[in-house]
C-alpha cells in the first residue's frame, strides 16, 4: 500500500468514517478498479505534459478530462453504496452508515 493510501485511509478514521460493519458484494468492482487504473494513467500523462512544458491551455483541458473521468468513479461508487450498503442499512437500522454517508457527500461536493 503506498503512502498516499495510508493517508487515505487514516483520513477517513479521522474524519468518524468506518470500515462496512455489514458484509455484502459490490457489483461493480471491477469496473471501478479498471476505471481507476485509467484515471491514474490519463492523470500520470498529464504530469508528463507539465513536466515537458506543453501549453497550459492542452493541461487544463486534460486536467477536465480526468476531473471528469474521477467523477464518473464517483458516481458509479455511490450508486453501489446506495443500492448496496444504504439498502442494508436501513433494513437493518443502522443510522451511522446514513451519517456516513451524508458526511462522505458534503466532502464530495466541495
């Protein structure tokens, strides 16, 4: 695990995120994964432009792309967690992962 997932993950234990408590399957993990392994790719070109001084105008419009590339994650997550995690939560009562959930979605949209 590389250092910025550690610090990933210690920000969500900071911020009063937890680990699922339920158990179930995501359906869409692989497509996450795949979308990811893109994200990062397309991102690591564009480092590659900056790094060579190509037009900053060529970056900003590849930066949007990848801004838009890691929304799109987002939204398949979400839809996954909804369907999944939120579903289990409410048959189960559990009003945390809701606040989790509310909590994780003000932090997206800022």
């Amino acid at each position: 695990m590389s250092n910025h997932d550690d610090q990933i993950q210690s920000q969500g234990a900071h911020n009063g995120l937890s680990p699922h408590a339920h158990g179930h399957t995501h359906t869409h993990t692989k497509a996450i994964m795949n979308r990811l392994s893109r994200a990062i790719g397309h991102l690591s070109s564009v480092r590659g432009m900056v790094e060579r001084g190509q037009d900053c105008s060529e970056v900003l419009i590849q930066l949007a792309a990848v801004r838009s590339a890691i929304n799109g994650i987002c939204e398949v997550i979400l839809k996954d967690h909804l369907d999944h995690c939120i579903v289990d939560a409410v048959k189960t009562g559990d009003t945390q992962a809701i606040e989790e959930l509310d909590r994780a979605i003000e932090l997206l949209m800022k």
